[in-house]
C-alpha cells in the first residue's frame, strides 16, 4: 500500500490542495506537444544509424520517393548549410551536445539521426525511411562502454576536492574500508514521448515540443536558423513526464523546423520508443572507488571517494558528484576526484538525481560496510559523523535536519526491532533484511520572473514560463499567488510553458519551486505595495482596491537568486538561467536532506528479491503542497527502488547499441512490486536559502534508496552486493 496520507498544514507548511490540472487530464483534455491539432500537417520519420561509429558512404533513396505521398528527404547532402553549429550546453550554449544535426558524413554513435523522411501519412513516412538504402564505412575499433577497450578515462581536475592529508590518515586508522562499486547506464523513459511540431507563418517559427526549458530552444533554435529570436515562440503547457530528458535542444527540432519552412506547411515529428533512446541523454554507466577510515568509536578520520563516468567521444561530460558526497559528514581528511570516460556513444544528460543516485549509491553502502566493520548500528554512524559545517571548506549549512529525518523513519520502521546479526531474521523461506541509508539534494534556485494580475471581483491570473513536467508547477503557482493576496485559490488562473511569458529557469535540478514561487511572491508584494496594504492582512487588499476605484492591478517582478552571476539577469533573457546553490555558493551549503529504510525479503530457495516496506522522512525546507510533494517523494522512492533491482540500458558491445531500447525489456517497477511506501515529510524551516523557504523535493526521494537495499541484501544474506542492477542470479 502506498502511503497516501497528506500532512495537515502546519508551520510553514501549505494546504494539501488538488492539482490545478487534474481535470484536464482524467478527461484527457490537457494538450500534449503531439495532441496539437495544426492544418496541413505533414508528419516525419527518422531514420537512425545502426553502427555505433564510422561514416555514410552513400544514400540510394530510389524506391524511397517511390512511394506516393512522400514529400521530402533531409540527409546532411541535402540540407547543407541550413542549420548552424552551435555550442552544447557544456560549452555555454544550447545544444544537449556538440554535434551538429545532420552536419557530415561522421556517425559518432548507434541511433544518431542520418536522415528524416516527410509525408502526408506518418506510416507512409515510415516506410520512406525503412527504404532508404544506407551504404556505411564502420570503424573497426569500436569503443562500447566505460570498461571497453579503447575508452578514454580524463580526470576532471576542476572536479577536484581535497582536505586534509587522506594517505596518512587512512595508514594510521585502526578501522578501514575498500571497496569498488558499479551502476549501469539507465534510460528516462517519460510516458510521452519526444514530439516536435513546427509550423512558419509570415517568417514566425512556433514549436511544440515538450520542454522542461522552452527559452532554451527559443533561443538555441534562433541562433542554429539565424532567426531573430522574437521570431521563435515555444510551446509546452503539458509535459508527460521528463526527467532531464527534456531539458535541452535536440537535434530533432531544428530538423523538423527546416523542414516545415521547405514544405510551406506545419511538420510533425513523434520518435518512436527506441529512438527515444538517443534522442536525448541518458544516466551513464559509473565506477566508483571508496576508501573510509575511521576512530573505533565510528567518528571518520579519512575519506577518498573517485568516481568514473562514461561520455561521448564529442563531450567531456559528468555529474562529478563526489562534491556531495565529500560534504556529507564531519571528516578532516579527505580527497573526491572525478573521471570522464569517452567512447562511441552518445552524450549523457541529466536523469532524476544524476549524480547523486549513483555516487549515494557507493558512499552509503560503503557506510554501511565500515558500520558492519565497527559492528555498530548503521544509524548511530551517521549519527556520530552529524555536522552543521562541511568538512571542505567549513562553510556553515543553512540547516540540517538529517537526524531528525532518521529519527522520524527509523520509529515509523521499527528499526529498534532490527536484529545486528546477519543472516538472523526471517519468515519461513523468507529471509528478511533491513537497511537504511542518507538521501540528499543539493537546494538550487535561478533568475526567474512572473506576471500578477488581480481584479476587484478577486480573480487573479500568475504566468510564467516555468514548466508543467507533471511535479504539480500550475498547482504551486496558484496556491502561492492565492496565499500571497488572500484569495481562494479556486480563483486563481495559470498559464505556463509558453516563451510569451515572463521567463523562468529550467525545470530541473529540483529548482522550479525555489525559482518560480519567489518571483511570484514579488510581484504579489508589488501589488500590496501599490494598494498602500504591505504590512497588512490578505483580506486588507481587495477592500483596498474597491476603495481607490481599480478594477484591475497588474505587477511584474523578476528575481536574482542567491549565488547566480552579477550578470546573470542577462542570462534570464536569452534562455540561459542556469540555477545556482548547493555546494557551490561562496558563503554556505544547502541542501535538502532525508534518511530512507527498506525492508527485503529474499526467498531462501529461489532467491526472489522482494522489498515490502519502504519508508522515507525527508527534510526540505517549505512544503507549499504536500500533496504534490507526497506524490514526488513516493514516486522518487518507487524510482530508486526500480534504480536498484530493474533498470539497466544494456549494450550490445558489436556495434554499442541498446538491446532492450523499448518498455518490453527495460524493466521498472510495476504495482506487484511495490507494496508500502511511506513519504514522511519533516518539519523543517529554512529562510536563507530563498525567500520562500522552498528546498525542493522533485529527485531527493530517489538518491539513497538503492544503497538502502543493497544493505538490506546483506543484513538479510550476508552477501555484499556493490554492482547495479541486483538481481536473483547474483545472489544465486
């Protein structure tokens, strides 16, 4: 049974109210980016590369035009010129990666788009494309994955963090750790997938595309076109789910976008599953290696945490979050350091706690060993290592509420019941195991801006273009507004994901909330200010209104979040709000913090792995909804428990394509395997880390689930487990 207890409003806590969109979508009004119904659309279909590296020698695209109702076919031979090369993100651009689409000849992974076929049907389009004869020239020396021959490890010095003198302390411990650990490469697989349409009207380009950043494909699209970018409108009001998938220009827009302008009419592109795969990036593959040290009495002396991770051959790209995993706990000696591994694949991107899921995933099950070392409980460990600075720098964080997180769960589990023994507890065939692990986030916000419009009859519109990626942004945005002026927050009206908005950061990285929310909050205040009621009460201002005669008031505000740029309002305005916090402010840390236990249950016979309990307590900051927030947390603990025993993206070494590239064979959770999850959310109150107390809570509930259940696997078998995805033949 999944909790599906809401927390009253208490504190600063808000009101658990329903979404703002749930009608539109059990009635299956809400428009998708592909539900747009635009007249004359023609629809395309892309045609991928099947080696993983190499060149086209040649197309035949004979018995392609053949076919009837084909209208056009864009290879890199016949739209030479048409897009401009433009920088990554990586490199302080837009791109995703720093391939230009359909650019050359070059194939620098499997799945790389080499042509796209236009048609008036979608299924004559297909079939275009699977006539089209390809003759290529693959390399021979194919690199597949980080552990293949010819992989090029890099370490990311800038990555770097050290304190202390780790080789001496780490000689000196009387009680050490060593142990390597391995996650694989995983896949996003939002619901919806990666449609693009385009439509020209008067030299106006319009994109529907579901974005978690449309002022990024505004702005990238227009530079890749040579547009004036008030010629570029983006539209993505609903997102089925993202995940960091969608959170960067592709190479499919600006493809689908040349076309409609050659054709004089709109285009519509809807990758399939498969090509979902490499049309964004992904969770790449990590190894890790962890050493710890420490006092007889648990409290750390020393720590080295390195990790590797896979990249593209085209960019040096990593998570690198070691620079989290480093600040944790109290320990004067240590050193994170961080590799990029290039071979033949595509470039990774972000995925739901990119880097936190897997380096959380080594540093707590390394815990757990050093606990198991100490024979002391896990949890008393982390207790002893508690800190209100971090260990690298001393800053000071904003607040910590990691204990009390592990307080409220370990009571709500029944941890006191846990036997120290291995190997000790069980159910008939059932062995049974618990264990616990840290989850965190880091708290990042960015320059954002929104509109508020109230009327004297007590309407009031908020807009903003923040993003709808299903985390609850249309909710927060009226209930923040509603609480701000006074109003029901049935009265409050929304509109989002549309460049003609005011603009907002990237929905990622847990910021929205923490962006959008203090925007909106400013310009609420502007409204007040101008009714002469800032000190006073909500229910001052519409009485205030009646008596200077408005009928409407309207205010515009933008905010500078802590720790961006001087500059960087700029940024806000040219699709470049890039969220700043976390470890790396110079004055303090913030972060979100919780503690997550698992029960497993693993049949003594055929080894089946079970996880019947799950319980999270989670400390971030201000909750404006706990029902969105509820709903986060449990589907990003549902997610780590997939992390940990489903998900892998797995590679055919031969030419570095996914075998299981479709909802088949890559294996999540389904309702048989998820049983009862409980999200408790701490009371916690932050006010320094922006203005409206907001932590986010949109990926923490994934980070330490994983290790949890790892350490619950040798609680119950006294196996240790440190390779992703566990599975019953590895504990056969």
């Amino acid at each position: 049974m999944v909790d599906t207890l809401f927390p009253k409003a208490t504190g600063s806590s808000g009101q658990p109210n329903r979404r703002y969109e749930a009608r539109e979508k059990v009635t299956g009004s809400a428009a998708y980016a592909s539900d747009v119904k635009l007249a004359r659309v023609a629809h395309a279909y892309m045609l991928t590369s099947p080696i993983g590296s190499g060149s086209i020698l040649s197309f035949n695209m004979a018995e392609a035009r053949s076919l009837p109702g084909v209208l056009d076919i864009l290879t890199h031979e016949t739209m030479a010129g048409e897009i401009r090369q433009i920088s990554s993100i990586y490199g302080g651009g837009y791109m995703a990666d720093s391939l230009l689409p359909l650019g050359s000849a070059a194939v620098a992974y499997w799945g790389q788009p080499v042509a796209m076929v236009v048609a008036e049907t979608y299924e004559t389009a297909r079939e275009a494309a699977n006539r089209i004869r390809v003759t290529y020239a693959p390399n021979s020396a194919l690199s597949a994955g980080i552990d293949a021959p010819g992989a090029n490890s890099q370490l990311l010095d800038p990555m770097t963090v050290e304190v202390g003198d780790f080789d001496a302390a780490y000689a000196a411990a009387p009680v050490t750790v060593e142990a390597r650990y391995t996650t694989p490469a995983q896949h996003q697989n939002p619901m919806e997938l990666f449609a693009t349409q385009c439509v020209w009207e008067a030299g106006r380009l319009t994109v529907h595309e579901p974005s978690q950043y449309v002022n990024n494909i505004k702005f990238g699209l227009a530079e890749q076109l040579g547009l004036d970018p008030s010629n570029v409108r983006v539209i993505s009001t609903y997102v089925g789910g993202a995940f960091g998938a969608k959170g960067f220009l592709t190479h499919r827009t600006a493809i689908v976008a040349v076309a409609a302008r050659r054709l004089g009419r709109p285009v519509k592109l809807v990758p399939t599953r498969a090509q979902g795969f490499t049309v964004s990036g992904y969770r790449a593959e990590t190894r890790h290696h962890v050493q710890l040290a420490a006092k007889r009495d648990g409290r750390l002396t020393a720590m080295r945490h390195e990790g590797w991770e896979l990249t593209s051959r085209a960019d040096a790209v990593a998570m690198g979050a070691v620079s989290m995993t480093a600040r944790l706990y109290a320990c004067p000696n240590i050193i994170g350091r961080v590799n990029a591994v290039a071979s033949d694949r595509s470039t990774p991107g972000f995925m739901r706690a990119p880097g936190e899921m897997p380096y959380a995933f080594a540093m707590e099950t390394a815990l757990d060993e050093l606990a198991h070392e100490l024979q002391m409980d896990p949890v008393e460990l982390r207790r002893v290592n508690d800190t209100t600075t971090e260990p690298i720098g001393g800053l000071p964080y904003t607040s910590r509420s990691l204990m009390p997180c592990f307080d409220a769960a370990a009571a709500a589990f029944g941890w006191d019941a846990r036997m120290m023994q291995r190997s000790t507890m069980r159910d008939g065939d059932w062995l049974i195991g618990w264990g616990c692990a840290t989850a965190f986030y880091p708290t990042h916000a960015g320059n954002s801006a929104a509109r508020v419009g109230l009327s004297a009859d007590g309407r009031v519109h908020v807009e903003s273009a923040g993003h709808e990626l299903g985390q609850g942004m249309y909710t927060m945005m009226a209930q923040v507004a509603a609480e701000e002026l006074g109003v029901p927050v049935e009265q409050v009206t929304v509109a989002l994901g549309d460049t003609n908005l005011p603009p907002a950061v990237v929905a990622g990285g847990s910021s929205s909330t923490a962006s959008v929310a203090p925007a909106i909050m400013a310009a609420c205040a502007a409204i007040r200010r101008r009714l002469g009621v800032e000190d006073g009460a909500p229910a001052d201002i519409l009485p205030a209104m009646e008596a200077r005669g408005i009928g409407t008031i309207e205010e515009f505000a933008e905010v500078k979040a802590h720790g961006t740029a001087p500059d960087s309002m700029r940024g806000l305005y040219r699709g470049m709000a890039v969220p700043a916090g976390g470890v790396h402010l110079p004055d303090r840390v913030q972060f979100a913090l919780g503690a997550q236990f698992v029960e497993v249950r693993i049949h003594e016979r055929t080894r089946e792995i079970r996880v019947p309990r799950a319980v999270g307590a989670f400390a971030a900051g201000r909750i404006i909804n706990p029902r969105t927030a509820h709903g986060q947390l449990v589907g990003g603990m549902i997610w780590g428990i997939g992390s940990a025993l489903h998900e892998h993206s797995e590679i055919d070494a031969r030419n570095a394509s996914y075998i299981n590239a479709n909802l088949a064979d890559y294996l999540v959770p389904v309702n048989a395997d998820i049983i009862d999850v409980q999200a408790i959310m701490v009371e916690e109150e932050d006010r320094e880390v922006n203005r409206a107390g907001v932590k986010g809570v949109g990926e923490i509930g994934v980070v330490g689930v994983a290790a949890a259940i790892s350490n619950a696997i040798f609680h119950a078998t006294g196996r240790r487990l440190r390779d992703l995805p566990i599975r019953i033949e590895h504990l056969m």
